[in-house]
C-alpha cells in the first residue's frame, strides 16, 4: 500500500448458500453504525453490530486520499444552495427508509 492513502469501508457483500447456490445480499455504509441492508426489494436500516454478526463475502473500500489537485474540486456552496458537487451523507436518525433508498443512491460511489 502506498503511504499516504487512506481507505473507508463504503459497502460489503454477504452470500448465503453454497458454492454451487445461493443470494447475496448488499450492506452499504451511511454513517459509522447506519448502514443499509439491500435484498431484492427489500431495503431496511441495519446497524454496524448486525453486519459485524455476517459471514462477508466481498469488502468494496473507496480511497480517500487524492492528489491536492483533485480534492480541490469539490466545493462546498453557500447555506442553501444547491450548486455543489458535494454530498452530504444522510442522519439516519431523521429518515424513513424510503428517504434512505433515495439519500444512498445519491451518495458517490
């Protein structure tokens, strides 16, 4: 690993069934302990010691240390606009699940 790079976990796979079958289910992270739980068409808040009880299967990490050049393209607007290219994650204490759907699609990937 190259010094100077930092990673943050942003959603992890579990599989259920054998080699030959099976589902796979998505966790995706919000915050620290507000994660979603995808299966088919369900979508439901989890939090961070139920993913920690799964047998994971696949870890996707995004890198948070970037060239200067690049972490300088990302400008937070004025209270109230909308002109950003920013996204704030969700406080999952304020938000039905619906909400969440939308507010995870929105975050980058």
């Amino acid at each position: 690993m190259m010094e100077g790079l930092n990673y943050t976990l942003k959603s992890v796979i579990v599989h259920y069934g054998t080699a030959n079958a099976g589902h796979y289910v998505t966790y995706r992270k919000l915050t620290d302990n507000c994660w979603l739980y995808a299966s088919d068409d369900i979508v439901r808040i989890a939090t961070r010691e139920e993913l920690e009880r799964q047998q994971i299967y696949l870890l996707y990490y995004e890198r948070q240390t970037v060239p200067e050049v690049l972490s300088q393209r990302c400008t937070t607007p004025p209270h109230g606009d909308t002109a950003s290219n920013c996204t704030t994650p969700p406080n999952c204490d304020r938000m039905t699940p619906p909400e969440l759907v939308g507010a995870a699609d929105s975050l980058p990937s």
